[in-house]
C-alpha cells in the first residue's frame, strides 16, 4: 500500500511525542502535588507587599493601609485586605498573611488573597493548552521526520520499478541530493548497479552482433562450398578441404565463446591452488615450439626463487593458463620475424602480488582506446584482436588481479598483468 510507511512513521512519533509532553506535565506537575502557578507567584510576591503595608499601619493605623493600597497596582491592590484580628486568631499562613499592632493599641491582620482561576482541565487534569500544543508540536515535527524518511524511500522504489522497465539511464543522486547518510549511500549503490547493467546489456548487445557476425562468415563459406561442390563434383575434395577447415575454425570459436562464459562468470565452483610461474614456463615453452614458425624468439625472466618458497595462485589453473597463452600468442601474432618477445615475471612478497609483463617488437596498436582491447572482437588497425585478450581480462579479474595495455616508447606493445597470492609460500592460506 503506497504511502503505508508514511502514515505508520507519522503516527508512531505524533503518539510517542505526544505521550512524553503529558507525561512530562504528568510527573512534574500532578505526581508531586506542586502548588498552582498563581499560589507559587503570590507566596513570593505577598511577603514583601505585606511587610510594607504593615509599617504603615503600626505607624498611622488602618487609614495608613487604605492610602498605600491606592498606590499599588491594581491586580496586587484587589488581593490585599485588612481586618481587626480577634485575641484567639493566631494559625494564619504567616506567607500569605502579616499580623500588626496599630498606634490605638488594636491588632490588625494583613492578608494576600491567591487570584482564583478557573482551567479547562483534560484527561488526567492536563490543561487544555498543554495538551493542544503537545498534540500541533508533535504533529508538525513528525510530519516533516515522516516526509524526510519516506521521500528518499519512495524514489528510491520508483528507480527499481523505472530499471525494470528497461530504462538502464534511471539515475538517483541528483534527485537525493548530497545525502551522507545510508540512504544517501544505497542512492549512490544504486546508480552504481544501473551503470553496470546499462555497460553490461550494451556488451551483451554488441557481443551477439559480433558473434553472429563472426559466425555468419564460415557458414557462408561453408554454403558456398557445398553449392561448389554439388554444381562441379570434380571440386568435390577441394569443397570437403573448405568444409573441413571452417568447421575447425566454427569449433574453435565456439570454444573460446564458452571459455569467455566461464571466465564472464568468475571462477564458480573451480577452486585450486596452483604455481603460476611453473605454469607460465609452460606456456612459453610451447610458445616457443610455435614461434619458430614465425621466425621469432621467446625469452624468459623469472625471480630466482626456490620452487618450494613461491607463494601459491588460488583459483582456476586452466583458466589462468588461457590468460597467459592467449596474451603470448597475441603477441606472436604481430611479433615481426626476426624479433622478439619478451616475458617476465615478478614477485613482490611486501605488497604480496605477481606481476606479469608480455613485450613484443610489433607496430603496436594505433587510433584506439587501449583499455578496449579487452573488449570481444575488438578491431584495430583491420586486425580483429578476437575473443583472447577478453578471456585473458576475465581469467586475470576473476582471480582478483588487473591488467593493463600500453604502446611502448621505443616501439613495440606491453601488456602486464598482478595478482595476488596466498600469504604462506607453496601453501594453501585454509591449511
């Protein structure tokens, strides 16, 4: 029900705001039976006009009292009187009351009447006003705490029911303001979130159209080669060679697409501890046997750190593996013959992470952002960077590292990866 919190939030603080003022009234005015406030004034007002009217009456008598009345004002003038007190007449409230000896030899008494007011009393003899004024205080300052809970809330509510229209372009913080608060907090959370649904629907979007466009390509050769093949069937072998080594490459495409789905979706259930420089020997050892076809040298600078003292990757080794592969074949791909490519590897034990740098002698990459390079089927420079360096970013995120790409200075293409690792050497952290 909309508005529900409102009115719940409103009425709990008007009751409880109204429940401490006559409770209040209650415990310091009715619970210790306090005198009204017209007698507390009249006991410290009385004493000092009777004590003055009495000097004037032992010094000229009643008469003396009827003209320092007139010079009183008139609501103290109304709550004084004299009488002629009798010989028995001796329990008078001596605060409210002065007994005198006129010059004639008789005895006056002087007394302050308390001014009798008539109240509206409620529930409990809570007067009328205090109750009014508990009731409009509480209700005014509880509507405004009301309005300042429930308003965050309900823009909040409607941004979710806005992004599950579709509208990823909903943004909170400029309508709650400069909020430091939690929900100033869950505002900028929120934003957070639709920014990264809107950049993940968009990837999502240009993914499939570069999939099927990717996919479209061998299909149609593979169109073309069966109608070659059934229109001259002397074209027949040539048309299974095609056939053959599209398939190959539809089966290579589909794995790299299945091998970015897992690394997209973090690690799941893997969980392994591994030597990601024994690891990376491997790499580049096949890396090797590959780049003499390329005519290129791979080299390799590791730390000289005993085996057994090398701190462990927690994670997915297959998939770090296909990081480290997919980056060295990369750069073999625009290593120029005659090159190298340099990899090396670095541990620092103080800030506890590995770092990887992959160099190549290539032309490096020109007239795009470098931090889209591992973005799926990125193209630069008419060459399509495919599906590696995307897996290679999601493999080395998923293991809570980061990766960077830059040109080289001096010519050529960088591209270093850090992870982190377990705190024991060759020891799993759980053990």
């Amino acid at each position: 029900m909309k508005g529900g919190l409102f009115l719940k939030i409103l009425l709990g603080f008007w009751l409880t705001l109204y429940c401490i003022i006559v409770g209040l009234w209650l415990l310091f005015v009715v619970g210790r039976a306090a005198p009204s406030p017209e007698e507390w004034v009249s006991r410290r007002v009385a004493p000092a006009l009777l004590s003055q009217l009495a000097r004037e009456v032992a010094r000229d008598g009643p008469r003396a009292f009827e003209a320092a009345r007139r010079d009183l004002p008139a609501d103290d003038a109304r709550q004084i009187a004299i009488h002629e007190m009798s010989p028995h007449e001796r329990n008078w409230d001596k605060s409210l009351n002065r007994g005198v000896a006129a010059p004639d030899g008789r005895h006056y008494l002087l007394t302050y009447r308390v001014p009798q007011v008539t109240r509206r009393a409620g529930p409990f003899d809570v007067p009328r006003p205090i109750l009014i004024a508990a009731a409009i205080a509480g209700l005014a300052f509880s509507i405004v705490l009301a309005w300042y809970l429930t308003r965050p809330i309900n823009l909040i509510r409607k941004g979710f029911d806005q992004l599950a229209q579709g509208r990823l372009d909903v943004r909170l913080q400029p309508l709650i303001g400069r909020r430091r608060d939690e929900i100033g907090s869950l505002a900028r959370d929120f934003d957070v979130m639709a920014g990264r649904l809107a950049q993940l629907v968009t990837t999502r979007d240009r993914l499939l159209h570069d999939v099927s466009h990717e996919l479209r390509s061998p299909l149609s050769r593979m169109q073309l080669a069966i109608g070659l093949a059934r229109q001259d069937p002397a074209q027949f072998d040539m048309s299974m060679d095609r056939l053959e080594r599209e398939m190959v490459r539809l089966d290579g495409l589909v794995r790299e697409l299945l091998v970015l789905a897992r690394a997209e979706s973090g690690l799941g259930s893997v969980e392994e501890y591994f030597d990601p420089i024994a690891m990376l020997e491997f790499v580049v050892e096949d890396a090797r046997f590959e780049a003499e076809s390329f005519k290129v040298a791979v080299t390799l600078a590791q730390p000289d750190v005993a085996e057994e003292q090398r701190p462990n990757l927690r994670g997915s080794a297959e998939l770090f593996r296909r990081a480290l592969d997919n980056i060295i074949r990369n750069a073999l791909r625009f290593a120029p013959a005659g090159s190298a490519v340099a990899v090396s590897v670095e541990m620092d034990a103080r800030a506890g992470r590995y770092s990887f740098r992959i160099r190549d002698q290539g032309p490096g990459v020109a007239g795009i952002d470098l931090s889209t390079l591992f973005e799926p089927f990125i193209k630069a420079d008419q060459a399509g960077f495919g599906l590696g360096l995307a897996i290679a970013k999601r493999a080395v995120v998923a293991h809570g590292g980061k990766i960077e790409a830059r040109n080289l200075s001096g010519g050529g293409f960088e591209i270093s990866l850090s992870v982190p690792f377990t705190a024991t050497p060759g020891i799993p952290q759980d053990l």
